[in-house]
C-alpha cells in the first residue's frame, strides 16, 4: 500500500495524481502520530480496544511553470478522533478534528521575491487559492506537515461538557459529582 512520507520534488512524476489513504492501523506513522497526540497518559491502556483513530487522505501532484518552477500540490483532509483529559475536571474524553487542506509547495528559491515573500496564500491556475509553502532541499516533507497541521487543530482547551463544574481549587473535590464544603461556603458567603 502506497505510503509516501517525503516527495523528492526533481524525481517525482509530472501531472500525476497520487491519491494515498491512510489510518493507524495500516500504517506506521499515523499510528505514531495518533499516539503523540494522545500523549503519554494513555501508555498504559489497552490500545487494541481504543475507540481513537487518524484517517488521512492526501492527493500529491506535481506541476511545472515559468513562474513557480517545479511545485507540489497537496490536497485532503485528516479525520481523528483522539482521546484527551477535559481541562477543568481531569476527566478521560474524546475530541474530535476533520481538517481539510489546499496548499501549494514551491520552491525556498522563490521565498525572497517580492511577489511570494508576505504571502500565506497562492493563486494557481491548478487549483485555485491555495495555502502557500515552500520547499527546500528538493523534498516536500508530507509527513511533517501533516504533523504541523494536527498540532494547530488540536483543541487546546478541552471540555468534557461545557457545563463542567471543575475540580475544587481547595480540596480537589471532582464537583461534577459531588458539592465538597468549600463550595457551600462561597455560595452562602455570596
Ligand atoms: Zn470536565
Ligand atoms: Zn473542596
């Protein structure tokens, strides 16, 4: 099963589309991925049973003109369901992200001109506006921007509900389940 994690831009075929389909449980570095981003707190649990996943979709294209020299298109979405602890309570919880991605990766060459320099986005007879990125060295890095891009979705702020009462600054009384002293005390003080 086809999994590219680097292109090589001058060795890669033009004008053909690569659709890649990949999940944690197929593949390497999502199923690594998944478990950075569930953290080192859940090492201990049974990763088998684990409802989580990572599905990512990515079609690469390679293009070639006067004005962005040799480029790659990357296009797709990842879809997780990842678990996490709610911020306020400590609880286990579930998040979720669905990211969808447009972006054109052309040349570090390119960075300097006056044209791309302050540009986050691209127009392109290809495919429209696109995020603009650049590569060096030859190689667009799928596999770091992947990476890059699940780290800037990841929520991170999570709530179990957005009704979670917290823990007790006091006692640490969980008080979703419970209403410990000092939480008496600051109502009747009000
Ligand atoms: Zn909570
Ligand atoms: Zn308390």
């Amino acid at each position: 099963m086809l999994e590219i994690q680097t292109v090589n831009v001058r060795k890669f075929p033009l004008n053909n589309e690569t659709i890649m389909q990949l999940n944690n449980n197929d593949h390497q570095w999502p199923k690594l991925l998944l478990d950075e981003m569930e953290g080192d707190g859940f090492q201990n649990q049974e990763k088998e049973n684990r409802e989580s996943y990572l599905n990512l979709s990515i079609t690469i294209i390679k293009k070639e003109n006067s004005e962005l020299l040799e480029h790659i298109f990357l296009t797709g979405n990842i879809n997780a369901r990842y678990r996490t602890l709610c911020v306020r309570c400590v609880e286990e919880m579930y998040e979720q992200i669905d990211v969808d991605f447009k972006v054109c990766f052309i040349p570090s060459s390119l960075e300097k001109s006056e044209l791309y320099a302050d540009q986050l986005t691209l127009y392109t007879d290809h495919m429209g506006e696109v995020d603009l990125y650049f590569y060096s060295d030859n190689i667009v890095d799928i596999k770091e921007f992947i990476h890059e891009l699940i780290f800037l979705n990841l929520n991170q702020l999570p709530l179990h509900t957005e009704e979670c009462k917290g823990l007790c600054q006091v006692c640490g009384e969980n008080l979703n389940e419970k209403i410990c002293v000092h939480q008496q005390e600051s109502c009747c003080t009000l």
